[in-house]
C-alpha cells in the first residue's frame, strides 16, 4: 500500500487554481478540483503512470508528470519508497519546468 503526501506547494497551487475558476464558475471550480483529485488519487494504485521528467526533458529528476486529460493542468510528483508526494500542480500552458527550477 503506498501513502499520500501532498506538499504545501501543491496545497497552494490546487488552492489557486479553485479560487481563479471559482471567480467565474463555482460549478467548473468543482469539477476541476475533483478531476484532479482523481489523478492525484489514481496515483496510488498506478505511480508510475506519469511521465517522467528525466526522459521527456533530458533533466536531471526521479519526478514525474502527470497530464490531466480534462483540463490543463499537470501534477508533478515523485515515488519514494512507498510514498508518493504530490510537488506541484501546474497549468500545462505555462513553463513549468522553468517553475520546479530546471
């Protein structure tokens, strides 16, 4: 059985992202927030179904990427022993690998 940890960071950015489309749509915030709740979730039972960092950008990382099929954002994690920790949930338009400071 793995666990869960979602970081502050990644508190903060799933935070964000809700009260941005809340200002325009309380129902889409909710249906964002839960979609990517689901992947943060299905991360549990697949961890390494994300992309990983390291093969897709050439960089230095054990993290991984996880695509949300719904809406534009992406969750970057990492597997350690048998913990996986959510780093930052990010738009996928933006340059998040400039972000995480690569």
């Amino acid at each position: 059985m793995l666990n869960l940890v979602i970081r502050p960071m990644a508190e903060l950015d799933l935070l964000d992202i809700e009260t941005r489309i809340k200002q325009n749509s309380p129902r889409n915030a909710q249906k964002v927030k839960e979609s990517l709740k689901k992947g943060i979730g299905n991360l549990l039972i697949f961890p390494n179904m994300g992309v990983a960092l390291r093969g897709k950008f050439n960089i230095d990382t054990n993290d991984r990427m996880l695509i949300n099929s719904k809406y534009p954002y992406v969750t970057i994690y990492e597997v350690i022993d048998k913990t996986v920790y959510i780093l930052r949930v990010l738009p996928s338009k933006s340059e998040y690998i400039k972000t995480l400071g690569f």
